[in-house]
C-alpha cells in the first residue's frame, strides 16, 4: 500500500474549461426546469464572485440547482473523493477541488484560499459532507466559522428544497417533486471583519435550518410514489413501539417491525400513520431524534458497543477501490478501531471521538452492501459489516453524539 500513488490534494484547483461549461448547462438545466425550480434570492444585489457559497446536500441534483443559482457564474466545488473515481481528469477540469470525509485537512483551507484570491472564483461548499438521512440539517463542522473569519470574503447560503424528497438517500428511485432554493447572502464583505467568530457560526446555522418534510406538508406536495416507504426501515431502524432495534423492514407505503408486528403507513404527504393503535411518530424526523436519543442513552449508561466481521475497501486515489479482505471493527466510548491487513502490512485504523464529529453511511452501497467510510488525510476506508444488518444509522449517531460529549467536556474545562 505505501507503494501506491495517492491522490494528488497539493494540486491547485483550476477555473472550469469554456468547453465544459456547455456540457455542465446542459446535464442540468433540463432537470431543473422540469422540477420547476424557483430560486428565491435575497440580499443579492450587486455581488460578484469571489465568494463562499454554503449549500445544503440532499441528493445528487444538488449540483444542477447550484449550476442554476450561479448561473451565469460558474464555482469550484469541493467534492468528496469517490467523485473522483475515473473521471478525476473531467472533475479537476471542472473546477473540482478533492475532500476525504470528516478529516481535519489543511491543505483543503490552502486550495479554497486560492481559489478565491488568486482565480477570483465562488468556491461552492457543501459542509454537511454527505447526503441529508431524512431530510433535516446534519452536523457542520466546528471550523467552518473560523475558516470564514480567516478567509474575509463574502458567504452565500443556498438553502434547497425538494432535492431530498426526489431522491432519498434510502431509496434511490427518482420521484417528480418541485424543486425551491432560498440564496441569501449572510454575510457581506464589509462586516466579516467586526464579526466574531459566534456569531458567524449563528448565522451559518440558522441559514442552515431545514426540514424537508415538514416543507412538503406546509406546501401540500404530494408524492403518489408507489414506493415512497421502500428502504425507509434504513434510517428507522428502531421500533418505537417495542424498542427492539434493527428489526424493522419496509415496502411500497408500509413499514413495519418483524419483532412486534406494529406497522405503519407513509401517506403521500411524508406523514406516518400506525396502521393499529397509537401513532408514536407521525413526523419522519421526529422518530429519527428518537433514534438519537436512544443511542446518547445507551452512552451515557456506558452499555454502547458495536462489534462486527467487516470487509474492507481502500480507496487512496481515484483509480478505484482495493480490496484488502476481511477484518474486525469496534466502535465503543473510544471510538473507532478497524483491525485487518492492508496489502501484507497489518492495518490498524483508530479514530477516537474528537477524530470525527460525523460518519458517512452508504446504504447498499453499488450493491455490495451498507458501509461506513472511515478516512485518514491519505486514504479512504470502505467498511462493510458481515454479521450485523441494518446497523449502520445507529453508528453514525454514536459517533455524532461521542463527538459532542468529548467537545462538551472541553468547553467546561
């Protein structure tokens, strides 16, 4: 594995080529137009780039609706390295700029940096690092105010809606949903300075505020899918009417737990309905806070522990995965360790709590299965459970949650 080139993170980002801009207009305004799209712009007036553009991230459409807002601008994007499998040359071309997930990586501060100085450039930022579960805000990371304080430029938020109800991270079919932006400028060039670092992180979370189902209820949306409950059992997994975890299971508009029996049905504005007795639930988000408490629970009792036979994926650079057999991870109030063997070199992979504050999950990922991406500044980590099924939502909030205690214990000292 030492012997294998990695992905190149020093290379300086460029400006997209004229001959691609074409191309990016074409993949996305007809997506956008047919969705409706209305872009709602707010104290916009007058900016050009550079700037910072903060943008929530639902779904792969993500990019054809920011392509729009921008219009006719174009960005560099930071886009996670598995983007870049294959076509890394199209990517940099583009404007691209690589990120391994939830690392604490330097030289992603050096390239924004000079893309906003020295290309005069938007340099469009997704910091959620990875698709919304179900439809509500995920954690940003500690760093972004401070980043944005450093680099005194102008931040844009793009706040969508739709993108996640016309394709849930759960369930990949594609549904026909109406799609909505609100683009504001948050902060403005002339006031970054006097802004201290609180109230810059304020404003990013309360621009970054969303729900998407509860946007479809106050905006009547319906989604007469056929399969709008199907992989919903993913995300929740806990049943809330017998608590056994892991048991759930879903189809078509139903979903329902093996354990007790109790099912419910999603209607066709988002809402859940218990099929027999009480409704514990009836917001999506709401049983998934539940899920979160659970989890913080078992924390805080010191009875949280997940271990599992795993198979491993590394992906150190953009020419694909490489598969490094089986192995054993932990994760438990240390955090993470992944034990197994890396090319003939034993692999030992720790990450304790402070280490990340968030996990990417990747549900049946291309068919092999669900995984969690555990990366280090110079490789990526596919981690496939063997034994254990439907686990890793569960993981991604022991992780967010020993994140916060570890940060909690640092504030009061």
């Amino acid at each position: 594995m030492d012997q294998i080139k990695r992905f190149d993170l020093d290379k300086k980002p460029v400006k997209e080529k004229f001959f691609l801009t074409p191309i990016a207009y074409l993949l996305s305004f007809p997506s956008v137009w047919k969705r409706k799209l209305k872009i709602n712009k707010v104290n916009m007036k007058g900016l050009k780039p550079p700037y910072i553009l903060l943008a929530t991230h639902h779904a792969f459409i993500d990019f054809k609706v920011t392509t729009a807002a921008i219009f006719p601008r174009r960005a560099n994007y930071i886009v996670a390295i598995d983007g870049f499998i294959g076509r890394e040359w199209l990517l940099r071309n583009a404007g691209g700029i690589c990120k391994r997930k939830f690392t604490n990586d330097l030289k992603l501060f050096k390239q924004i940096k000079y893309a906003l100085e020295e290309l005069k450039n938007i340099v469009a930022i997704y910091p959620e690092a990875r698709y919304t579960l179900v439809g509500t805000t995920a954690m940003l990371p500690d760093s972004l105010a401070k980043m944005i304080k450093v680099l005194k430029q102008p931040v844009v938020m793009l706040n969508m809606h739709g993108n996640y109800l016309t394709q849930p991270q759960w369930n990949l079919e594609m549904r026909k949903v109406p799609l909505a932006a609100d683009m504001t400028q948050i902060i403005d060039k002339n006031e970054i300075q006097s802004l201290s670092v609180e109230e810059i992180n304020r404003r990013i979370h309360d621009a970054f505020a969303y729900d998407e189902y509860q946007w479809q209820k106050d905006n009547h949306i319906q989604i007469d899918f056929k399969n709008r409950a199907k992989g919903l059992h993913q995300v929740l997994y806990q049943c809330p009417s017998c608590f056994v975890e892991s048991q759930m299971d879903s189809d078509k508009d139903q979903l329902w737990c093996k354990a007790c029996g109790k099912a419910y049905t999603m209607d066709v504005y988002g809402q859940m309905k218990a099929n027999e007795g009480v409704t514990e639930f009836a917001h999506i988000p709401d049983w998934y806070e539940f899920e979160r408490r659970q989890v913080r629970k078992q924390i805080d009792e010191k009875t949280y522990f997940f271990e599992d036979d795993v198979r491993i994926e590394a992906l150190p650079n953009a020419k694909g995965y490489i598969p490094l057999g089986k192995g054993k991870m932990i994760h438990d109030l240390n955090g993470f360790r992944v034990d197994g063997d890396e090319l003939g070199k034993p692999l030992c992979l720790i990450k304790e709590p402070l280490a990340m504050y968030s996990l990417h999950v990747e549900y049946d990922y291309l068919g092999n299965g669900d995984c969690v991406d555990i990366s280090t500044l110079d490789n990526s980590y596919y981690i496939y459970p063997l034994n254990q099924k439907n686990v890793i939502t569960k993981l991604h909030f022991a992780t967010e949650e020993l994140y916060k205690i570890e940060k909690e214990k640092i504030t009061k000292t």
